[in-house]
C-alpha cells in the first residue's frame, strides 16, 4: 500500500497570502487529521476529517481550515498567512474501524514558510 | 484536556549502550493508549510502540520496551542497544476514550547516537 502522500513539500509565502495543502491517504483509511509541528511545541492538534465531515477541531483560529473529499483525500487551507504560521504541517491517515489501538500513519509534511 | 510531558528536550546516547527517554502524562480517563512515535531527520514519523492502559504488561517491540506506571501516569521508552539509525525525535502520544481521534503529543526528546 502507498503511504500518506502530502504536496507540496516545501513552500514559502509571504504575510497576508494564504495557502492550500493536500493530502492523500492511505487507501481505505477514512480518516485524515491535521497536526503542526513548531520546534518546542511539539504537534498540535488542528482537525480531524472522517467521511467528508469534521469531526473534531483543535485549538486554531478560523484562518486555518480543511475539507475531505468523497475519495478521502483532505485539504487544508490557511488564509491571512502570519510570520507564526511557519511550521511543518503533518498530516495523518487513520483506520477508525481499528478503535483506540489504531494508530496515525504519517506523510512527511508540508514545510512552509512564511516571509 | 489531556497534557503529555517529556522533559528531557536532548538525550545522547554511546552505540550499543541503553538510554530511556521519559514521558508523564494527565488524564482523569481510564480508557486510553499512550503511544511512541519516531521522526528521524527530514522523514515521516513512525510508530514505535504502543501501551494499551488496562494491560499490567509493559508492551515491548524487538529493542524498544516501555515501563508503563499508571499510577504515577509515567511512559517511559527504553532503548536497548542502540544503533546509529535511532537517533530522532521521540515523541510520546496519548489517545483515550474521550477525546476521539485526536491524540495528544508531547513536546519531544532528540535522541543522538554517538558511534
């Protein structure tokens, strides 16, 4: 099986532009969520999408979105870029059916920078 | 909300040698699994072991072992022999009953192996 593919891999904006990432899944996982990673602030939580629907949402202003599409595969979009923005966006294909034992299986991210 | 402590940002470690990289964690839920993942540099993050709670037994994966307290809500990762391709970040994860797919990270512990 193909593992999580995310695109671009490296980008750089500059303040006020947005930003839209992808993110394919691993086939047959329904669920894809959103991390970003800042040095010293380890992953954070921004979404989790599962079957075209939000299901749970992190601690982000509204400048950060997302959406999945009936293929799974999610977007996400970051609008008004700040300087703070900068950061590795992770995102993870899960297997719901797999309960509290399933684990995230990771793509290799999405670095942007923001000038 | 659920918090995930590592408090050792660095650790080095000879070849060879055993290292154990620390993790505690909050939670008043009695349903959860703690996880650890590995993100060597510039690559995707990779599970390493996971930990479910009601299991007494410390899960153990070839050289990575985990001593699960519960009560002191302490995860601690022991690495035994280790190698060259072990140096990466580690982080320590907490998914439970309550908080569906999101897990919760901690801030991570950079692992250097000195040959």
């Amino acid at each position: 099986k193909a593992g999580v593919t995310q695109t671009p891999r490296y980008l750089i904006k500059t303040r006020g532009q947005q930003v839209t990432l992808s993110c394919s899944p691993i086939s047959g996982h329904r669920s894809v969520s959103w991390y970003q990673q800042t040095p010293g602030q380890g992953l954070q939580f921004l979404f989790e999408y599962f079957s075209e629907t939000q299901r749970n949402k992190g601690n982000f202003p509204g400048r950060f979105s997302g959406r999945q599409f009936s293929n799974s595969r999610s977007e996400m979009n970051v609008s008004t870029l700040e300087l703070g923005d900068s950061a590795l966006y992770l995102c993870a294909s899960s297997d719901r059916d797999r309960g509290l034992a399933g684990e995230l299986f990771f793509g290799e991210g999405s670095r942007l920078t923001v000038l | 909300a659920q918090t995930v402590t590592q408090s050792q940002p660095e650790m080095s470690v000879q070849e060879a040698e055993t290292v154990t990289l620390s993790c505690t964690y909050d939670t008043s839920e009695s349903d959860y699994y703690l996880f650890w993942y590995k993100q060597p540099p510039s690559r995707q993050m990779i599970l390493v072991i996971r930990q479910e709670a009601y299991k007494q037994q410390n899960a153990t994966e070839n050289r990575f072992s985990v001593n699960f307290q519960k009560a002191a809500k302490s995860f601690s990762l022991k690495i035994s022999d280790s190698q060259l391709g072990d140096a990466a970040m580690y982080f320590c994860a907490y998914r439970g009953s309550n908080t569906g797919n999101q897990f919760y990270f901690g801030t991570g512990t950079s692992l250097t192996v000195i040959p």
